[in-house]
C-alpha cells in the first residue's frame, strides 16, 4: 500500500515546475502587461529572461502558502529578496517587489486558490480543489519524474 502523497512528499523543484505549467494551461491567470519588463526586486539589474517567470513565482508562492500558513506580502519580500551589491561598498539584504508579490496573490484569490484575512495573512482554503485531488495529481506526476526520491536522498516508501 503506497503512502499518501502530498506536496511535501515531492521536490519543490518538480512540483513547482509541474503546477506552474498547469497554470500556465488552465488560463484562468492573466499576465499583466508589464512581466517583460519588471524587474523583481531592487537588487536585480534586469528583468527575468525566462517569459513564463510569473507563473513559476505563482507556483513557488501557492506552494509556500500551504506549507507556511499565515504569511503575507511582507513575509515574500523576505523570501524573494537578495543581496544587493553596492559596488565598492559593503552588499546589503534587499527585499524583492512588493507589487509583483501583490499581484500574484490577488491572482490567485480570485482564483480561490487562496484567502486572505482582514489582517492581510494569506491561507490556503481547506475545501478547494488546489490542494485536494490536483495536487495529488501533480505530486504523483512529480514524484514519479524524480525517480520517487525525496530532495534528501532517501526513497519514499
């Protein structure tokens, strides 16, 4: 009898490479007009050169959400952000785009893929279909690509 699957049973990498191309195919997230030439954060000199950059960052933010409940605009300025370099001065922590952050979550709210509290927190709804049978589907396709090895080496039993 096989173990359940979950989104932590598979490679961040695999699955959020599998969700973003669900997204991507589904339709139901329009692009705006500026992801070609936004930058993502202080810190970077140039825009991403990857064109599906926005569903990937959409994919990595729903996945961060269901592991990570109650975590907002700020807490992705945190995570996304990098160090920037001031040449001949010392580098400093920069925290990435909040209106790339914001967007995405508004985007994936009105796909009711998440909820947002008064206070701004970000939860995954419990009865969506996000997280039930979709992303079974998607951890068993990831899974499978991944030879059913964790990120840590070990085989899933």
């Amino acid at each position: 009898m096989e173990a359940a699957r979950t989104v932590k049973d598979v490679s961040p990498h695999e699955f959020v490479k599998a969700y973003s191309a669900h997204l991507k195919r589904s339709g139901k997230m329009e692009l705006p007009e500026w992801t070609d030439i936004v930058k993502t954060g202080r810190f970077k000199e140039l825009a991403p050169y990857d064109p599906d950059w926005y569903y990937i960052r959409a994919a990595s933010m729903a996945r961060k959400i269901y592991l990570r409940q109650g975590i907002g605009v700020g807490g992705f300025q945190k995570i996304y952000g990098g160090r920037k370099r001031n040449g001949c001065r010392p580098p400093h922590f920069c925290k990435s785009s909040g209106a790339v952050a914001r967007h995405i979550l508004q985007q994936l709210q009105s796909m009711s893929i998440i909820d947002v509290d008064p206070k701004g927190a970000c939860f995954t709804l419990p009865w969506n279909s996000f997280f039930s049978w979709e992303d079974d589907n998607f951890s068993g396709k990831a899974r499978s690509r991944s030879g059913g090895r964790k990120d840590y080496g070990r085989t899933l039993s």
